[in-house]
C-alpha cells in the first residue's frame, strides 16, 4: 500500500482519526465520483469550479474549451486543490449539536500542464470518457481533427492528497441517550434511472449492456 506523505499541507486536524492517506482508499473516492471540484486563486481571488475529470496512475486529467479559465489556469503549471465528496448518510443525533453526515471525501494536491502529445491526448480522452461509462469510448464517434483542436486538456500530477471518510451512528453525548427523540442515519445512495433513448435516434438501435446495466 502506497501512502502520501503527511505534512502540513494535507495532514486532517479535526478527528484525524478519520482520515487516510493511503492512494487505495483516495483513488477509490476519486473514481467513483462523476465530477470534481477544482479549487484555484486567481488574482487573489479563491474560485471553485465543478467539472469532469478523470485518474490516469498518479495524474488527474481535465477537459474543457480552449478559453477555459480554469484550463489556462492548470497550463501555466499553478497549483490547484481538487476536492471529491461523497455523501452516504445523514446522521441524525439526538442533540442538534452532534447531526452530521456519513461521508467519504478526498483533498488533492498538484500542478500540472497542457497536454499536447497526441497519444497523451488521445489517452487523456478515453480516460475522460470512460470515466463516465466505461465502454462508451470504443462505442462512439472517435473525435474529429477540428474537434481535437478545439479541446483543451491538461494533466495534473498528484503531488499530495489526504481522504476523510465518517460511518456509522450519531455520537451524543452519553446523557442524551435517554431523550425521547428518533436518532440514526438516513442512508443516501446516488441512483441511475433506465436509460431514455434520444427521440432522433436512428432505428434499430438497442440499448447497449454497458448503458444498460450502468452504475457506479
Ligand atoms: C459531506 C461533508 C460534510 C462536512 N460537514 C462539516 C461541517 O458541517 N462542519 C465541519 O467543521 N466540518 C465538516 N466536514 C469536515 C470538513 O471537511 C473538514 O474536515 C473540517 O473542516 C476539519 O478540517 P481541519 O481543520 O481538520 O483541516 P483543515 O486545516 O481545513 O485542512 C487540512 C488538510 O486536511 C485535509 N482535509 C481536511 N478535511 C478533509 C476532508 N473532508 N477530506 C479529505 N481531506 C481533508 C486536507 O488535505 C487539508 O488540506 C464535512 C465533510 C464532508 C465531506
């Protein structure tokens, strides 16, 4: 098991017992997420911007337009902070002082640069791709030379991460176990529907298994 170093830039305060440090259980987190949120300070200014992205080995790679602030950004090789939450429960305690959530979330480190060997792009792409639905980048239209232009990608290697991850029940305080109140946990799970197929579709064309049978 590969471990990041702890230092002062990645090391949890608050219940440290909670925390992980370990590439196992950060890149699980990582990969299971649809999205990312990518944090920056621009001129002085903090900005979080939502968006896609995918792990390749210790590296996270994005995409986007070329115009893309948040892809210059990552090209002129400034450090960001990329942050992956899930949430799996909702605890409630007895006191309102001890609610929280059940959780697993992953803080990241890095810089990184624009992608511009076409092989690391191609492979930046699929990766993108699959992420999402694997299987789908073998399936669909590979892209166009003009499409390729007209995408940015940068590549941002992992130079340190820390994972935060609570389960279980509500901690209250040993007094409150006695109140009259409901406690425990509403379990929260992120649910994919049956897929609905694009009015224009050409006919004939059934659902393939990898859509069909999609979760995460
Ligand atoms: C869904 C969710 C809800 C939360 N709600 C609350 C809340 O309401 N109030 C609250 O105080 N805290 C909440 N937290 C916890 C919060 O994310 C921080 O862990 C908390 O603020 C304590 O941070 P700190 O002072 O120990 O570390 P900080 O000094 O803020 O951070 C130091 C380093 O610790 C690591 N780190 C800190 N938090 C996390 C994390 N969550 N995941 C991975 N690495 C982390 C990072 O590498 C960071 O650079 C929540 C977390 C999640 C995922």
């Amino acid at each position: 098991m590969t471990n990041f170093d702890i230092t002062g830039r990645n090391k949890i305060k608050r219940k440290p017992d909670r925390g992980h440090y370990d590439q196992e259980t950060v890149y699980a987190i990582v990969d299971e997420a649809l999205i990312c949120h990518v944090g920056m300070v621009d001129d002085g200014q903090p900005v979080v911007i939502p968006t896609i992205h995918a792990r390749i080995g210790d590296s996270i790679v994005l995409h986007g337009a070329k115009a893309s602030r948040l892809l210059k950004y990552v090209g002129d090789g400034h450090q960001v902070c990329i942050t992956v939450t899930h949430v799996d429960g909702l605890v409630l305690a007895r006191s309102v002082f001890h609610h929280s959530m059940n959780y697993r979330s992953a803080v990241i480190f890095g810089s990184g640069y624009v992608i511009e060997d076409p092989d690391e792009r191609i492979e930046a792409m699929r990766a993108i791709t699959e992420h999402l639905v694997p299987g789908r980048w073998d399936d669909a239209r590979q892209p166009t030379s003009k499409e390729d232009n007209a995408t940015a990608l940068v590549k941002i290697n992992i130079e340190a991460a820390s994972a935060k991850i609570r389960i279980g029940p509500p901690g209250d305080d040993d007094e409150d176990y006695g109140l009259p109140v409901w406690a425990g946990v509403i379990p929260v799970k992120q649910a994919f529907l049956s897929p609905e197929p694009d009015s224009a579709l050409a006919d004939g064309i059934e659902v393939p298994e990898y859509i069909e049978d999609y979760s995460r």
